[in-house]
C-alpha cells in the first residue's frame, strides 16, 4: 500500500482549548483486520468531550456524538456546506466548478436537487434492476471459476461503473480513469492534491457537458445540462458541477460500501451460510450492512460565532461530521457495532442527514443488494485471502483491495 505524506499540522487557535487537541489525519491508511468505521470508534472513546480538534490538514474540528453529527449535518443555518473537503478546495482560487448541489446551502439547494431526484428516484432504480443484475452475474461468471479475485477491482468498482455510466452514456472504458480522479479528491494520494484531481475530472466532464447541452437526450448528463434553476437555464459551470458529482460520486462510494460489506462476511462465514439458506433476509442483510459500514466523513464551514456542545467556534472554522459516528452510536441504535441480520430497520445515516442526504442512497442500496444475491448464487463459501487488508479512510472511507478465495 502506498503510504501517503501526512499533512503538516498548523497551530492550535486560541479558542480551542488544549485538552481536546487530538493528532488525527483524515488520509491515514493502515494495514490490518480492523475496518476504518472502527478506527473512529478509536477516536471517539478516547474522548470524553463530543467535540475534538486537530491541527492535521488546515486544522478542523471532529464532531464525535451521533446527535452532534446530526447537528452539523442537517443545520445549515451554523454550518455551510460551501467547503465539504479538508483541507478547503478555494473553487475560485482554483477556478474550477464547485461540485453540485452538495456544496450549496438552502436556499440554493433545492432548485437544483430537483434536478437529480428524479434520476434515481424509486421508480427510475427500480428500472435499473435488470441492468445491474445483468451486469453483476456477467462480471461474477468471468472469475467464479478461479477459485480467487482480488474482489475492489473484479466486482466492487465494475457494478457501479457499470451501471452509471451506462445512465450516462459514457464509455465503460473510461471508468478507471473517472474513478481514479474520484478517489483523488476523497482521499488525496499527497496533501492537497485534491484540486489536481478535481480539475482533471473537470477537464473530462466539461466538452461532455457543452456537447450536450441544448440537445434532446435522455441520458443523465443531458437531462442535467439541459435542467433549469428558478426557470433559468443551468449555466455552463454549474451544470459541470453538477455532472462530475453525480456520475463521480457514484462510481466511489457504492464500490465502497461493498466492499466493508463482503469484507465481514469474508470472515464470518456463520453469516454467510444463513443468507445461502434463507436468501429472503438478503435484502434485510444489505441493509443492515450498509449501516454498520457507513464510508463518507464530510466537512462543514461554520457560518458565524456560535457555541456548539459548549466549546466556542469561530467564523470559518471547519468541522468535520463522520457518518460512521451516527450509525455507530449507542445512545441511537443498540449494540451498535454488531451485525445483526434481524435489527428492526430504521433509517440510518450512511448517505448523509438532512437536506443533503444522497440522492443515490436508494440506487446504492440496490446494487448491494443484487451484487450479494447474484455473488451467493454462485459462491456460497468463500474467505480472506490474505492475513490483512490495506484500509484508507478519506472523505469516503475505501479498501485498497480486497483478496478473497473459494472451492470451485
């Protein structure tokens, strides 16, 4: 696993008090059994306070409750969502589009959120069932017979490749490089290399958007170049901003969240052989594992002075809101860290609270879905097949990869 260069810490602001000061880096990776949703629950209960600080990359505070998290998530009043990165990407220093709607507040917001709800809607996903298990059984006869696959890059990133590009008429053969981009801006190989990557993903989205604009396609981007704001035709930049996450977001973060989920299961094969007898609590299974491995820890800009769980922010602060600190917080869901196939469903937080839940969560949660029902068809048994697993964290957590072997 490439090691990345930490972030040179800045210095501890005034009004942050010394005893909260934790060294704690975003970017970090590791190699071991441990999964990075834990590595938060490492953080947390070190802490008596709901809130830390770290002088890693620009210096940012750590929202460590679930209902804290919440907080920072859903209340845009105090937190803007303007800069979701840390360090910040300064979209008009760097004169790329910001991404879009995520890093709009109300009410700017929702005009533009409704351009992408109808997209993946329920209707529109469940559309897409046919597709995505079409391309999950092909992908899965192509190696089920060899017995191994290193599991990222033979299954997990080609569903969702798959399938959104597909959505957006754009060729299957550019994913890695659309990919490679994506993960470069949630987890920067170097610090601050996130706006390198952002402005290749830029320079690859833009003629596409230009070319169809004006146009009559019914493919994703053409519906989103061609969306209005307020009866306003979208402008050149923020329709770019608005492709790039779309189709960017969706090609990092599913391949993600499936992987945590089969990494579990690679290990408790208990678990596994349920599911091959009773394949009707897969989709309760998907859900409940979509939960306990939630990937996306966002930043947020506090709007003005305020006090927070009693420690005093400034104006410009950032503060950084980890969904996995929600999903995994007792006082929300009980034995919060166990698996458990047979939990009540309840709505979670893996893609987001408030207004700027993920318009994807449903499409997500189907491919899960249908990539554990078509793999346990065809490999009902199968194990790590490697001591250990190179773990990134990031703004979306991911596995660098992830051997697995089985009988054929």
């Amino acid at each position: 696993m490439e090691s990345r260069a930490r972030a040179e810490p800045v210095a501890v602001p005034p009004h942050v008090p010394n005893e909260i000061v934790v060294d704690f880096d975003l970017y970090e990776k590791r190699r071991g059994l441990v999964p990075a949703q834990d590595w938060w629950l490492e953080l947390r209960d070190g802490q008596s306070s709901p809130l830390a600080w770290t002088p890693r990359n620009g210096g940012h505070w750590i929202a460590l409750r679930g209902a804290a998290i919440k907080e920072v998530l859903s209340d845009s009043d105090r937190f803007s969502s303007r800069y979701i990165n840390v360090p910040r990407i300064d979209h008009s220093a760097h004169s790329t589009p910001a991404p879009l709607p995520i890093s709009l507040d109300p009410p700017l917001h929702g005009p533009y959120r409704a351009i992408l709800n109808p997209l993946v809607a329920p209707g529109p996903v469940r559309d897409k069932e046919d597709l995505i298990r079409s391309v999950a059984a092909g992908f899965l006869d192509g190696f089920k017979d060899a017995g191994r696959c290193e599991f990222m890059s033979a299954f997990a990133r080609r569903i969702p490749a798959a399938v959104v590009l597909a959505m957006a008429d754009l060729p299957l053969s550019d994913a890695a490089t659309i990919s490679d981009l994506s993960s470069g801006v949630t987890r920067p190989k170097h610090p601050n290399d996130s706006t390198e990557s952002l402005q290749g993903l830029v320079d690859y989205f833009r003629p596409v958007s230009d070319t169809r604009r004006g146009g009559s396609g019914r493919d994703v981007i053409s519906r989103i170049v061609n969306g209005q704001v307020n009866g306003d035709r979208l402008g050149e930049d923020d329709a770019v901003g608005m492709v790039l996450q779309f189709v960017g977001a969706g090609l990092d973060t599913t391949g993600s969240i499936m992987g945590y989920a089969m990494f579990y299961l690679a290990r408790h094969p208990d678990q596994q052989h349920r599911l091959v007898e009773n394949p009707e609590l897969i989709p309760r299974a998907a859900e409940e594992l979509v939960r306990r491995f939630p990937i996306a820890s966002v930043g947020r800009e506090v709007r003005q002075d305020i006090s927070f769980h009693g420690f005093n922010l400034k104006t410009e602060d950032m503060i950084l809101a980890p969904t996995a600190l929600i999903n995994l917080d007792e006082a929300l869901f009980p034995n919060p860290v166990e698996v458990d196939f047979d939990r009540p469903s309840a709505l979670n937080n893996t893609f987001g609270e408030g207004q700027h839940r993920c318009p994807g969560g449903i499409l997500a949660r189907t491919e899960v879905r249908i990539a554990l029902q078509e793999w346990l068809k065809r490999i009902p048994q199968f194990e790590l097949a490697a001591d250990a697993v190179d773990f990134e964290n990031g703004i979306v957590a991911n596995m660098d990869a992830l051997p697995l072997k089985w009988s054929h």
